[in-house]
C-alpha cells in the first residue's frame, strides 16, 4: 500500500544534467549574443538622433556612466552610421598635440578599426568605409586626450570639433 501511495515522479540525474546545460546554454546565448547588439543599438539610436553632425559629450566627470569606465582625461565623439545610406566617409583635418583615436565598432560590438595619433602623426584622417564584414550599421567612437590644464581643454574642443562622419553623398552636397 505504501508504493502506491508515493507516486510521484523523480527525474533520473540525467534529465537534471540536460535541464541545467540548457539553462547554461540560453544564459550565455543571452549574455554573449543578445546583450550587446541590445546596448549597441541603443547608443546607435541616440548617436543618430544627433542626425548627421557627431554627438559631443560634454566633459566626463565622476557622476557619468554613459561610456563604460569613462575617463575624465578624455573628451568623446560618437557618431552612429548605416552603411545603407551609401559609404561612409570621415574626415580629420589639423594635428593635436596629444594622443587621440578613432574606433569603428560595428552593430554587433566587434572593433574593426582603430586609428590613432601614434599611427597618423599629422596628417589628418580622410577615410571612407564602404563595407563591414558582419553588419552594416555600427558606431564610431574618437577619443582625445585634454590633460590638466584648461588651455589642453579648449585644444582638445576645438580638436574634435573638427569631425565629420556622413554618408559620401551628403559630403558632396555640402561641398
């Protein structure tokens, strides 16, 4: 009577096993896949809604988290692109006198482009990107170093004032 009693179902270890690698799976899907196009894209859609000018961040202090680890050593241009709209061309002109860097990052949070001071010297940036191996939108993010002083500070300003990152056809029909 008492084995009649006890009916319920026990999983044997081997469905447990299953149970928990599938759970294993979909949370790294999750965390590897998903999250980051989830937060790429939304730094896309507020660098775009800058239209065809690069967003300028004001100055980084210890109250903003909108980049991670910002550095308050550091003023950011963001400026998002969808190679859909045609190639997209970015331009650099003048020197700085400290370090800077463009990152190209496509939709998927992959860096397929760096440049930087150290690589370019003085010559200036005159670039156009036609084509990405995985996405076609994505983010390009350029860093420049302002130092201590606010005479650096101003410098730097004026430096990446100095972006421009558009469609090729808009360039030639501002030009």
């Amino acid at each position: 009577m008492r084995r009649s009693l006890d009916r319920r179902k026990t999983w044997p270890w081997q469905r447990h096993l299953l149970l928990a690698v599938l759970l294993a799976a979909s949370l790294h899907l999750l965390a590897v896949f998903l999250i980051p196009r989830l937060i790429m894209n939304r730094v896309i859609a507020t660098a775009a809604a800058e239209g065809a000018r690069p967003y300028l961040p004001p100055p980084i202090d210890h109250t903003h988290r909108r980049v991670v680890m910002p550095s308050p050593d550091l003023l950011y241009a963001v400026c998002a692109y969808d190679l859909a709209d045609g190639p997209l061309q970015i331009k650099l002109n003048g020197s700085y006198p400290r370090y800077w860097s463009i990152a190209l990052y496509n939709s998927n949070s992959d860096n397929f482009l760096t440049i930087s001071s150290d690589a370019i010297g003085e010559r200036g940036v005159d670039i156009t990107i036609d084509e990405t191996r995985s996405t076609r939108q994505g983010l390009l993010l350029m860093r420049v170093m302002t130092g201590a002083s606010p005479q650096w500070l101003a410098e730097a300003e004026a430096f990446r004032k100095q972006l421009v990152c558009r469609p090729v056809a808009q360039l030639t029909n501002v030009n």
